[in-house]
C-alpha cells in the first residue's frame, strides 16, 4: 500500500508543477488528467469508494469542459486579431 500512496503523491505533484509551469492550455489540460488520476488514487486508498467512483465519472466531463473552454477562449481571440482589437 505504501508503494502505491507514493505513486498517486507523484502524479498528484507532476500535475501540479506542470499546470503551474506549461504555457500551452493544452499540455495544462494533460496535466490536470495526470493530476486527476492521482487524486482519485488517494480517494481509493482512503477507502471512500462512492466518492472514488464519483470523481472517476465527473473527471472525463470536466476535462472536456476545460478543452471547450479553451478552443472558444481560442476563437473569440482570433475574432479580436482580425478585427483589429487590442486585447
């Protein structure tokens, strides 16, 4: 068990140093699924299983609600740079 608590802190924090380092949106989105993963790790370990399965089925959904944010975010500046507004 100790092996594996140390594994879901790893992901957990590669996560977060890449969300907090990468430039790219994207690569911050990949991160978060790494960040996600562990988090959910750590949910099983503590034997919280509804909550486990929970944020299993609510991480996919949020990640593709970031991806949908981005390409609009994406858009609308593109819209701005052909128009000629500053942003």
């Amino acid at each position: 068990m100790e092996f594996v608590s140390i594994i879901a802190i790893a992901l957990m924090l590669i996560g977060s140093f890449g969300i907090i380092f990468l430039k790219k949106p994207f690569d911050k989105v990949i991160m978060f699924s790494i960040l996600d993963a562990g988090f959910v790790l750590v949910i099983v370990l503590f034997k919280y299983l509804d909550v486990a399965m929970f944020a299993a089925l609510a991480g996919p959904l949020s990640t593709l609600v970031f991806i949908l944010a981005i390409v609009k975010i994406k858009e609308i500046r593109q819209k701005k740079l052909d128009s000629g507004d500053a942003l």
